[in-house]
C-alpha cells in the first residue's frame, strides 16, 4: 500500500485523479495492518510531510499521517517516539536541517496524535528542554514563531521550574534583539511582524502564569538595549514586548531604575536613545509611554545630561517619524515631551510650529519642563525643587525684601509694560531700566523655581531705606518709577544735546550718537512722543480746581500722576452723607483696629496647607493657616475685630458697611470744603477764605495704580498704625474721566509721582458737599479691568509681609470680563456718593465668569495658583492682611505702539530676547540644571545606604509597604546578580 501510494503521489497522473486515489488510500486507514505495514504507511507519511518536493505531497504525508495515526494509535505512539523527536530536533531528517521549521509542524501534528497516550509525557519532557536549547541559539524569526506556536498550543513543552523558567524567558529576550527582517517588500515585512507578534505573544502568556518572571525578563531587556557594544545593534522588534508591560508597575520601574547607582550614564543614555528607536515599529503600544515616564523620571532624578544628550541625539529621527501614519501619534507625542522640556536652551528649536495662546504655551512648558517633574523618589531621597506647575517664578527674599519683591510681581504681570521693557534696545547700557529689563528676561525664562533679584535690589532701593528692615511697598514703587522716568528723560536729553553737537563733527561721532539717541527706543520703529515709557504706561492728569466762596473766583492747576493715593472716609462722613457743609475734621489718630485672631497671611493655596509662614520678614511671626477649609461663613467681615473706638465712630458703620475701591475713589474726586485751619488764600481777596476744591481726572493711564491709605500716625506710640477695614474690590470698574478741552491757566511744570488727597497729612479727611460749580459736562467713562493686588500683612507699616496677586491682563482683556452690564462704574460727584448696592453684589455675580487659574499668588519664592474669590475674600479670612497697591489696567488699548509682529512683538506673547540676555539666561540654566544634576547624585550617594536598590526577583513580604527597601524580593540578590533593570 505504502509503495502504491508513494508512486501515485510521483507519477504523471492528472491531479484530480491523484486526489481520488488518495481520498480512497485515506479512507481505507481503518481496515486493520501489521506493525510493519502501518510503520510503512507511517514512514512515508513522515517523508513525504519532511521532504514532499511540492505543496501537494506534503498535503498527503499529512492526510496520511492523521488517518492511519488516529486509527492505529498504539503503533503509531510505538513510531512517534523520543528517539524520533530527539533526532529531528538534534539532527533533522536527511537533508533537511534541524533548524527548519517544517520539523516542528510535525512534532507539533505528532503530539496532536498521542495527547491521550502515556509516552506523551516523556516527549513534553523532552520539549522542555529542548525549547530551552532552541532560544539559546537564537533561531530566526521564522523557527522561533513556530516554536512559540507550538509551545502555546502546548504549553506543557514550556520549561518548568523557576531555574529554567526565567532562563527562557531571558533568553527568548535576547533571541528577539538578534530578529532582522530579510525582505524589503510590504508582504515579507508583514510577515516578518507577524512573526515577532507571535513570539512576543508567548512571552505575555508566559509572563501572565508565571510573574516571578516578568522583572527577570525586563532587567534582561534594558541589559540588551543598555550594551555599549557598537558590533551589535538590538532589534527594534524588541518594542513589540512592551505592550505586555502592565503600565500600573511604571512608577516602581522607572523609580528603580533611575536612582539605582550601578546603571552608569552611558549605559542610560544607550537604552534611553534605543527605546526611542523603538519608535519606528508599528504595531508597539505604549512605546510613548514608556519613553516620556523615562524622560520624566530622569528630570525627577536631576540626571540632565543624559536628557540633553538624547533630546540633542535622537529628536530629528522623532521628528521623521512623523511622516508615517502608522507610528505618528506615538512619535509625536514623544516630540512634544521633548521640545517642551528642552527649555534651558533653544537648540533644540527649529520648527515652526502653530502657536497658542500665551497662558497655554506658559502652562504646558511648565507641566513639561524636566524641573518641574514630580518625583516619587523613596523618603530616603529628598526632592529637590523645581519650577511651579503655574510656570511662573518666584524671587527669593533676600532679607526683608518682600516689599520689592511684591512690587515687581505686580509689574512684571502689567503684560504691555513688561513686553515693551523687554523689547527696548539697550545693548551697552548699564541703566536701571537695563537691569529690569535682565530681571523681567529671568522672571520669564529661567527655569529656576526662584530667582535672586540682588542687582536689581541693590540699584533700586532707595537711599534712605535700611537694608534688611521692612519697608513700604508703595513708597519704594513710587521711587522705582520716579527713577526709571528721571533717567529715561536724562538720557534723552543728553541724547539730543549730543546729536545737535556731532552737526559738525565727523562721521563716526555722528554715527555714534545715533545709537545713544535709540537707547529707551522701541527696535526697530521709534515713538514720535517725547513721553517717557513710565508716562506711556503709569502716567495719567489731574485737574484741580479751587473757587473761592467769597469773591468766587476760580484757580486751576494740571498734575501729573503715576498712582492716586485713596485714603478712608471718615466713619460720619459714611452715616452723614446728606448735603450739607460739614466741618472740616480729621480722622482719628485712634481709629485703630486690632484683629484678635492669630491668622497671618497664605504661603499657598489649596491643596497645599498648614505652611508656616515668615519669609525671613522677621518682624512677623503669626502662625500657620489651613486653606483646606474655608470660614464658617461666607459673610466673615471686618466686624469680627475689636474696635478701640475713643471718639464717635459709629459700631454699627464698621460691621454693616464694607467699602469697596469704588467708594474710596468717589470720596477722592468728592468736592472739599477748605475752612477753619485749612483755609485757602485768595489772591483776589488778598485773605484767606473758604473755598470748595474738586479735582477731575483729565488724562487716565494705561495702568491705574491706587494706593489705599492704610498707615495712620499714632502720636502716643509714635508708630504708623494701619487701618484694617475690609474693602471690597470690583474686578471690572469705569473711571470717569473729563477731558481736557482749553488750554488751563496753570499748568504744573514738574513730574509729580504719586498726589496725595491733601496739603496737610495723608489721611487728613474730606468735607463733602455737592459741588456748586456750573459742571455740565459728564465725564467720560474708560473701562478698567483689575490686574494685580499687593496686600500686606501685619498691623503697622514698620512690619508685616508683603505678598501679590497677579493675572495676565492684556489691552483687549480677558474673555468675559469687561461687560457693560457687570461694570462697576464710579459716579460723579454730583451724584450720590455712595450706591445703594453694594459692590460685592455685583463682583460675586462676575466671579461665574472668572477664567480658570488665571489668578496667581506670589509669596516671595513661592508661585501658586489661586482664584479671585481669594482674593475678594482675603481680610475677612486673615484680618491682618488687607489690600494694599492695586493695578488697574484699561481696556480696548494699545498702549500707543504698534504690536504687530513686524517690529519684533508677538501678538500673543512677549518679544524674542536680544542675543545677550537669552545667552546668559541659557547659560544660567544650564548651570542651575548642573547645580541640581550634581546635588541630586550627592543625595543618591549618601543614601546608597538605605537600601534604595531596586530587587527585581519576585515581591518580599518582609519590607512595609512605601519602604525605602527593596520592592521585590523572594529570588535572592539585586543587581549584583544580573547586572541591569529594565526602564
């Protein structure tokens, strides 16, 4: 039969004929035969499966096979033996190799045959071994996927026990890093990853029975791809095994392996540049993942040399890969970790990419930047700090300084002025504008959490302010602008003096005078206006008008301001605002509150609580504060204070009335009665007579500053004592502003910063009347909108802290804010003084609208994010801490530039860096990632001893859970025995 069926499956006969014949041979399987006819049948099955020269006679070794195997076990069991697999699997059959993988489609068709026989259990036995043997020799992508196949379908081939388990699994690991493909075209790599799939596949399932051996199989991996071997390149099929990585042991791998010391930087650098490589297989998933958790982990670590050598290295080929559909979403988001983090330097960008918005380009390079990572270190590891999630920067305290470091918050923040600082040409020049323009680049650029403003304190501090002693916050922004006016005008004019000189001098002088005369200039067009940028900004004009009640004569008088200081109405003047003349009186020197609870002011906001706060202020010591809970109440005012009340202030004013920005405003622009001491002498009269003076705003600025007058002298303990009245502050006001039609007979010649209310003391009280005067025009009214709020904490002026906060406010406004129907407005003095609504109605009613984190507080070195309710509700939360300097900025303006993008400025961000103000800030980063790369590994050192090794070999129940010790256990040593962990 075996010699019939041999020579018809060989002839020429017609292939339907060879079927029929065949389908006949196949059918008659189950007649009996000897031993020796069916170990004939069963020899050429065999033979033709192994040898058949075509598809054809392979097709009927296996038909055979099947039938006469199924209807002869026992012989066939007596044929399949150990002996024959042993052979096949050692030596082949005849000419075909062992490593074919037509030898293990018969095994594999052969154990299929005698599953229910005893003798199977000898040849899974056998197959253990073997498969070990297989992987070590690292067989080709084809064998090997058919091994896998059959080790899955029998699983019972797998090698067994922990010895044997985890050496194939390392193996098999390294037999994928030798796979290559041999083919180019689309079919033989499609191929080809579907046979990577299948190994990988069998890896998974064995990781899933066993997982003592998925750390093992992992350190195995990152000693492959971490070899600094240049003959061998591991193969990217590699990536198609980190798919079956459970992501929830991300953070215990990434933890270990980058703090354990026996991975050196090279050995990173080479596993982190191959993972990227990885990149370009098709069908990983999770590569990305992977990649950006290292790359975080390392920022985490301070190990910053490793990721500008890999971001430097490997981010053109990312970017190529972005060519290809299959792997772009991958390689993009790896791109983008890369580019955004990179940001000490800006090597590493050379792509125009689409650009948006400010705040969000602000909030994803803080969330991306390597020193802003969140570290899951061991406690034995310190964190160290890193820029804030707000990506804003602090200023350190340097003593005391927190009156400074509030004030230029709150003007690095004023948007328009800080882009147009940084946009001024002023290479060559040692000016103070120069030095905050260096301050402003830092604020915006560097990537230190704080930074240390020592240059410019020492510039600006005013020459009778005591270094390390609390200062004024007002007083000191008051001389800051005063002095970057004076010296831009000086410099102007020295300018022009010296261009009209080099009329008659040669080439070279003139030519040098031109490039003074751009200094303080807008590059690359210049500003007709002979206004300095202060006045630009800050600068607005009062008229004061002064009409003598006897002769009714009038004298008027323009000046110039750069913020209005508001002082407090008298508490009758609040109950008694009828028209009538009132006496001229002051408020009283003992119109002192005391708060009787020991909060102080925040050192954050929620989530973070209980900080303790004293920022080298070292007058202040009032306690801590726990945000995560808010007051009792929402209506919490200024009435929870004592009151020392000696005179006549009304109880029931201090604890029912809570003032706003708007009433102190009216109260300022409100007639005033001059009488008894304060009379005014009147030329015409040639005496001094009662008089009613007004003062209109004429000119507003772009920023509205306003100062509350919140510091009283107290003559008994010759102190200035701070009034503690909560005052509401609308978050959207309209100034009214008169403007100026004729020319005035007295014009002011000189630059006043900052007017007071009055001649005689800077809480000195209004009389209110109705004006008499024949006004008849309405002012104007010019929408503002609340940017920044400098509060102080504490209960004189002599001490406390200081501390803002901030939002980015720019011409046109934030979306939402700045609507007619939610405007505050200030009304005229001819109106009532004092609305019958109050403020807070309709502030509360625009806090629906306020834009999430746009608010910012900032504590000296401390950055946080914060809303406007806590700002609203700061002093009847912390009685100490009131508003103190407010920043208004108006709307629907330009400031008087141009800011189209031709001349350098971004619409939607701030100006690029003159040359040497961003190479000292790239060298300063690097220098602050060096700082934190070395103090990090420091740290790692001194800690070797506590055991932060990472024990890859199975779990050990004997360490607490969150220990600084090994996180498995159970198979002895660390990485003295294998050497590597995977990422």
């Amino acid at each position: 039969m075996d010699k019939i069926l041999e020579g018809l499956v060989s002839s020429s006969h017609p292939l339907p004929l060879k079927r029929v014949i065949v389908r006949r041979v196949v059918e008659s399987a189950e007649t009996p035969l000897s031993q020796a006819q069916c170990r004939a049948m069963f020899s050429l099955g065999t033979r033709l499966v192994l040898q058949g020269p075509d598809p054809f006679q392979r097709q009927v070794g296996r038909q055979v096979l099947d039938a006469y195997g199924r209807f002869h076990r026992a012989e066939f069991e007596a044929f399949f033996n150990r002996g024959l697999v042993l052979g096949l699997l050692q030596r082949g059959y005849g000419e075909l190799s062992n490593r074919d993988p037509a030898i293990l489609d018969y095994i594999q068709a052969g154990l299929r045959l005698i599953m229910s026989c005893p003798s199977v259990l000898e040849l899974f036995e056998l197959l253990q071994v073997e498969a070990l043997r297989l992987v070590c020799e690292r067989p080709p992508p084809p064998l090997c996927a058919r091994l896998c196949q059959l080790l899955g379908d029998f699983p019972q081939c797998l090698p067994r026990g922990r010895k044997l388990s985890l050496a194939f699994c390392q193996q098999l690991v390294r037999s994928i890093a030798h796979f290559q493909s041999q083919g180019t075209r689309e079919a033989e790599l499609r191929l080809y990853v579907s046979q990577v799939t299948q190994v990988s596949a069998l890896l998974r399932s064995v990781w899933k029975a066993e997982p003592d051996t998925l750390l093992p199989s992992l350190q195995e991996l990152f000693a492959v791809i971490s070899a600094a071997d240049t003959s061998f390149e591991p193969s990217v099929a590699l990536a198609s095994l980190v798919q079956h990585i459970p992501l929830q042991m991300i953070t215990v791998l990434i933890r270990s392996l980058t703090t354990d010391p026996n991975v050196k930087d090279t050995s990173m650098t080479q596993a982190l540049c191959r993972m990227i490589d990885w990149l370009s297989w098709p069908l990983a998933q999770h590569v990305e993942t992977w990649v950006i958790a290292l790359l975080k982990g390392l920022a985490a670590v301070q190990k910053f040399t490793i990721l500008i050598d890999v971001t430097l290295l490997k981010i053109e080929l990312v970017f190529n890969r972005l060519w290809f559909p299959l792997v772009r979403p991958g390689a993009l988001a790896v791109l983008s970790h890369m580019l955004l983090s990179f940001q000490h330097s800006p090597e590493a960008f050379h792509l125009d990419m689409p650009k948006p918005t400010e705040e969000k380009i602000k909030l994803i390079l803080s969330q991306s930047a390597w020193t802003s990572q969140s570290s899951s270190l061991p406690s034995c590891l310190s964190r160290l700090s890193g820029k804030s999630e707000t990506g804003k920067t602090g200023l350190i305290n340097l003593g005391n300084t927190c009156y400074m470091n509030s004030v230029i918050q709150a003007l690095f923040m004023a948007t328009d002025f800080r882009r147009h600082v940084l946009s001024l040409n002023l290479n060559g020049c040692n000016s103070l504008m120069r030095k905050l323009q260096h301050l402003f680049a830092f604020l915006a650029h560097t990537q230190r959490e704080a930074y240390a403003p020592r240059i410019f304190f020492e510039a600006s501090r005013p020459p009778w302010f005591t270094p390390r002693s609390q200062q004024d916050c007002s007083e000191y922004l008051r001389f800051l602008l005063d002095r970057l006016h004076e010296e831009e005008r000086t410099l102007k004019a020295l300018s022009s003096a010296k261009s009209s000189e080099s009329i008659m001098t040669d080439k070279s002088q003139a030519q040098e005078t031109a490039h003074k005369t751009q200094v303080f200039t807008e590059a690359p067009c210049m500003d007709n206006e002979e206004r300095t940028l202060i006045e630009k900004m800050f600068g607005g004009k009062l008229k004061t008008n002064i009409c003598c009640l006897n002769c009714k004569s009038m004298s008027q008088k323009e000046e110039a301001f750069t913020d209005l200081s508001l002082a407090f109405c008298p508490p009758t003047s609040l109950e008694n605002a009828d028209p009538k003349c009132i006496e001229h009186s002051e408020v009283k020197d003992d119109y002192m509150m005391q708060s009787n609870t020991s909060a102080t002011s925040p050192d954050a906001e929620t989530p973070l609580s209980n900080l303790e706060v004293n920022h080298e202020c070292d007058t202040m010591n009032e306690g801590t504060i726990d945000f995560s809970s808010e007051p009792s109440s929402e209506n919490t005012t200024i009435s929870e204070l004592k009151v020392e009340n000696n005179g006549d202030v009304s109880q029931s004013l201090v604890g029912k009335n809570t003032l706003s920005v708007t009433d102190l405003l009216n109260y300022f622009l409100a007639p005033e009665i001059l009488s008894g001491d304060n009379k005014y002498y009147c030329e015409k009269c040639a005496s001094l007579q009662n008089a009613e003076k007004t003062m209109q705003i004429i000119e507003e600025p772009e920023y509205l500053i306003l100062t509350l007058l919140r510091f009283s002298y107290d003559p008994k303990c010759h102190i200035r004592r701070k009034i503690l009245d909560n005052v509401s502050l609308p978050l959207v006001l309209e100034l009214p502003v008169k403007r100026a039609t004729s020319p005035l007979a007295v014009v002011s010649g000189g630059w006043s910063v900052g007017v007071e209310i009055s001649d005689t003391g800077e809480n000195l009280a209004k009389k209110l009347k109705p004006s008499g005067a024949d006004e008849v025009t309405c002012p104007q009214l010019v929408p503002y909108v609340l940017s920044s709020v400098v509060v102080h904490s504490g209960v004189s002026s002599e001490s406390g802290h200081y501390y803002s906060y901030a939002r980015n406010v720019t011409g046109s406004g934030p979306s939402g804010l700045c609507h007619q129907s939610t405007a505050l407005s200030l009304v005229s003095p001819q109106d009532k003084l004092f609305a019958e609504e109050s403020p807070c109605t309709v502030v509360d009613n625009e806090l629906d609208t306020e834009m999430p984190r746009e608010w910012f507080l900032f504590n000296d070195s401390r950055v946080t994010f914060t809303s406007f309710q806590s700002v609203q509700k700061i002093t009847s939360r912390f009685p100490k801490d009131t508003a103190y300097v407010l920043f208004y900025k108006k709307q629907n303006s330009t400031c008087g530039f141009n800011t189209s993008p031709a001349n350098g400025l971004w619409v939607n961000g701030d100006p690029p860096l003159q040359k040497d103000l961003m190479d000292a800030i790239t060298k300063d980063n690097k220098l602050y990632l060096q700082e934190q790369e070395l103090s990090a590994r420091t740290q790692a050192l001194q800690a070797a001893s506590a055991s932060c090794s990472f024990r890859p070999n199975g779990f050990d129940d004997n360490d607490p859970p969150g220990s600084c010790g090994p996180t498995g256990g159970g198979g002895g040593g660390g990485f003295s025995t294998v050497g590597r962990l995977v990422f």
